[in-house]
C-alpha cells in the first residue's frame, strides 16, 4: 500500500510539472490553431540558460524563472510579429513547418554556444525529500509542483477573470464574432503566443533540475507534449491537465510495477484506446463533418 501512495505522489507531481509544459502549446493553437512544434526547442533554451545562470551565479534554477519568464514573453511576441503573423489563416501545415525551422535553429545555436552535452542543475536540496508518513516527496519535484500550480493558477485567473483573458477566450472560441465587438484578433494572437511562450520560463527553470537535457532532447519533450494535449482535446486547458496527469501517472506506476522504459509505451497505448473511443481527446469539442471538411 505504501508502495501505491508513493507512486502516486510522484506522479501527481511529476503530472502537474507536465501540464504547465504543456499549457503553452495548448493555449497558443486553442486562440491561432498553430502548432507550435518549437515549443520543446523553447523549453530546452530556458533550460540552458538557467543552467548557465546557477552555474555562474549560484541562482536557485526555480528562482530563476522570475528572470526567464518575462525573458520568454518578450521573445514570444517578437517571434509572433517577425514569423508567425506571416501565416496566418494558412492552413496548419504552415505552422508545423515554420515552427519546425524555428526548433532547429534553436538546436544549432545550442549547440555552436553550448556544445552537445547533457547537463542539469543541482542545487543543495537536489538528492533531499520531506517524509510524510510513509511516503517520501522529492524536494526538486515537490518545489517544481508547486511553482507549476502558481502559475497554472495565475493562467487561469487571467483567463477567466480579466478583460485580456476573455478576449483570447472570445477569440478562440469564435474570431469573426470577437472581431465584431472590437477584439483585434492580430493584438491578441500576439498576447496569447507571448503568454504561451512565457509558460516555458517557468517550465524550462524546473525542467532544469528535474530531467537532464542537452540541444537534440527537444525532440523526446515535443512528442511528450503533443501526446498531453491530443490526449486531452487540442486546445483544452483542463484536457492539458487531465493528459499530464495521466502521463505521470503512467511512468510512476509502470517504474513501479514495471520497468520504467515501458512508460511512454503505456501512455501512448493509453492515447490510442482514448482516441478509439472519442476522436476529439477527452476535453476536446467534436467539429461538424461540414466544418471539418
């Protein structure tokens, strides 16, 4: 029993670590439907650059996306005005391929600037846990958690309960009808890809200390991603938070009761089932055949 209850902890945690990954991408094809395959190139830049500010700072790599994250935002709007605007209304295919361009210079920067190395933060509380009962709570995946609840928290306030966050609701729900009563649609596409790009300053900052990673590995964390968000309905925040849970559930219990390099298998196995039954992943709205065609 007390082996279930720490898998599940870590999994919860690890889960929650994972929707913020994933919240980003989800919110920026909800509002312009792009796929942002650069997503994870993102996440692994703020990873080495929080690196680089521990190592020669001494920074708590968490602390740091207090610096990376308006960092991020920044660089998310300029990447919308300079790229990104140049395709809107294409078709989805456009924004796999211009965000892909865009992955790989992020890789070869990496690499010419920081070499082909794995590296990882660990800072003093690395190898430490707090024990409650029998279970034990990492501190690197327990502080990760909990920065990740902060500013899933704050997405969502500024989603539901601020003028800007009806906006982007309004115009990924229905862009012709948001236009109407005044919503400009390039103003805040603009808004919600700097916001879901700002999402990996503080993603990247914990991927840091939890997960080794070198340039290349933005490939492994895209495809995790992807799986979160199809599994969960492209588009749906809460669909994001129910497919990162499922995920870290799956690599706790199969590290468990199994082997953990079965892991990812299970997930996806658990996507395919899903996607047998609902086609639109669990949170995601079914499209009219006229529409979709």
């Amino acid at each position: 029993m007390t082996e279930l209850a720490q898998a599940l902890a870590l999994g919860v945690l690890i889960g929650g670590v994972y929707a913020l990954l994933a919240s980003g991408l989800t919110l920026i094809f909800g509002v312009m439907h792009v796929v942002n395959v650069a997503h994870g190139a993102l996440l692994v830049l703020v990873a080495m650059l929080t690196w680089w500010m521990w190592r020669h700072t001494g920074i708590d790599p968490i602390v740091a996306s207090v610096v990376t994250t308006p960092l991020m935002f920044g660089l998310g709007w300029a990447l919308y005005r300079g790229l990104v605007v140049r395709i809107r209304g294409a078709s989805a295919s456009m924004s796999v391929l211009l965000t892909f361009g865009l992955a790989l210079t992020v890789e070869g920067v990496l690499n010419v600037t920081a070499g082909n190395k794995f590296r990882s933060a660990t800072p003093g509380y690395f190898e430490e846990s707090y024990r409650i009962g029998g279970v034990s709570l990492p501190k690197p995946q327990l502080y990760g958690f909990l920065a990740a609840v902060a500013v899933l928290a704050l997405l969502y306030v500024v989603l539901t309960r601020t003028w800007t966050g009806r906006a982007i609701r309004a115009t990924a729900q229905n862009p012709d009808g948001a236009a109407l009563v005044g919503v400009g649609a390039t103003a805040t596409a603009s808004l919600a890809f700097a916001i879901g790009t700002a999402t990996t300053g503080v993603g990247g900052s914990i991927m840091s200390v939890l997960y080794p990673f070198f340039p290349a590995s933005h490939y492994d964390w895209i495809s995790r991603l992807l799986g979160i968000i199809v599994l969960g309905g492209l588009g749906s925040l809460p669909g994001a938070l129910v497919g990162a849970l499922v995920l870290g559930l799956a690599e706790t219990l199969t590290a468990t009761y199994g082997s953990l390099r079965w892991s990812t298998l299970v997930f996806y196995v658990v996507i395919l089932a899903v996607l047998l039954v609902r086609k639109q992943g669990l949170f995601g709205a079914r499209l009219r055949e006229d529409v979709a065609s």
